[in-house]
C-alpha cells in the first residue's frame, strides 16, 4: 500500500488540564515516567504520542482521550 501524502496532525490542550490541576511539565512527566521534553514536544504539536501514552495522559486526568487530543482538520476542511 502507498504511503499516504495526508499525515494526519494531532492537536491537544495539554497544557489546558495541566494549568487546571495546576501542574508543571515536569511534574506530569514524573507521574506519567516520561520527559519533560516529550511532554513540551506533545504541547507543541511537534510530537504525537503512542497511543498508549495517549490513553495514559487521558487516565491521568480521567478523561477521555478526545478530550485531550483531536485530530485537525484537512486543508479541504473536511474531518478526517
């Protein structure tokens, strides 16, 4: 199967549930046993985790993962 041209693009609010629980990057790192810079890379959009880190950070926050991260959409603007 060809790779496809259209990578999808995670968006999240990471830092959203971190400034309500009023949690430092570090401090969600350590509790979830990754980086700190794993965890600016995801709030950047530079990095989309696993989707078991992805289920992890939802748990954490017990939450949904939809609640945290969508996927954006396409330049057509139809949902991917």
């Amino acid at each position: 199967m060809p790779k496809s041209e259209n990578k999808l693009i995670i968006m999240n609010q990471l830092h959203v549930f971190c400034a309500e629980q009023r949690l430092t990057q570090a401090q969600l790192a350590e509790s979830l046993g990754i980086t700190r810079a794993t965890i600016i890379a995801i709030e950047g959009e530079n990095y989309n985790p696993s989707l078991e880190l992805a289920f992890r950070i939802a748990d954490f926050f017990k939450t949904d993962i939809n609640s945290i991260f969508w996927i954006k959409e396409n330049d057509h603007n139809e949902k991917i």
